[in-house]
C-alpha cells in the first residue's frame, strides 16, 4: 500500500509542492496515517519542514481538493 500511495502523492506532482493526498488515508483504530507517511513527506521530493505535521499536511489538501 506504501507504494501505492507513493504514487499518488507523485501523480501530477513531481516537485512535491502540492499536499500529498495520502494525508487524508488513516489507520482507523489510530485515526492517524502511518510511519511510512511521515518518513515520505520528509523525503525528496516533498520535504516538508521540521516543524510539519500531518495534520498540517491534511488542512492542505482539504483547502485545495475539498471542493472540487
């Protein structure tokens, strides 16, 4: 599944600059994404802050897709 949602992310997004659309895939006992989540987004390409949480990343993505 890790793959899988690489992909996605990716998918018309090869800078990383967009919100990555596996924020909004969560564990439903943890109601949190998983490690390899985490571990992507401070990966090349997208390379998010130190300060970033996955929770940030989620409000983008509702902020940029939620209405569409």
């Amino acid at each position: 599944m890790t793959y899988l949602l690489k992909d996605v992310c990716l998918h018309g997004n090869e800078d990383g600059r967009a919100p990555m659309l596996s924020a909004i895939v969560v564990n439903k006992a943890s109601r949190r994404p998983s490690e390899q989540f985490s571990v992507l987004a401070r990966s090349a390409p997208f390379s998010r802050p130190a300060d970033w949480t996955w929770q940030d990343e989620q409000r983008d993505v509702f902020a940029r897709y939620g209405e569409e």
